[in-house]
C-alpha cells in the first residue's frame, strides 16, 4: 500500500521539500515532531563465496576501469550466466 508522503499540501514535489529542508536546523523544532513509525523491506542479501587472490584482482581492476565496484562488476556477470545457464 503506498502512502502519501507529501502531507503538507502547500508542498508540491519531493524536491521542494528537500529545498526547504535543506535551510531549516531540525534541533529548533525537535520539540514539534512526532514519533515515526515505518517498515523496511530488505531486498537483498550478502552471501561471501571465496574467490582466488588473483582472479580478485582481475576483477577489482576490470570495475575500476568500467567506473563501477567489484561487487556490480560481479552481480553483472554472475546474472548474465545465470540467464544463459537457464535459456
């Protein structure tokens, strides 16, 4: 269920707000504000498998090349086999 976040209807986008926020010291209202209550659902999920010192390197070297961390470098080839694997 999505909610409207935006309650203050003299607020018209995200980036007003932020606009506002941005100018304001939240420690002079503290006292005005109410506590939040909000769930988070984690969409991912670390798993560590070892890989050989060298072939880390390889692959540190490759992501900083392409400008991206070894782990979207990883993430990127793993689908990609993982969707060839399963066509």
């Amino acid at each position: 269920m999505k909610r409207d976040r935006l309650k203050d209807p003299s607020v018209a986008s995200y980036a007003e707000l932020g606009e506002y926020w941005s100018g304001q010291d939240l420690g002079e209202i503290w006292e005005e504000t109410e506590p939040a209550q909000f769930e988070v659902e984690i969409q991912s999920e670390r798993r560590y498998y070892p890989v050989e010192l060298d072939l880390s390197k390889r692959i540190a070297e490759t992501a900083r090349k392409q400008g991206i961390t070894s782990e979207t470098l990883v993430n990127i080839w793993l689908k990609e086999k993982m969707d060839q694997t399963a066509a």
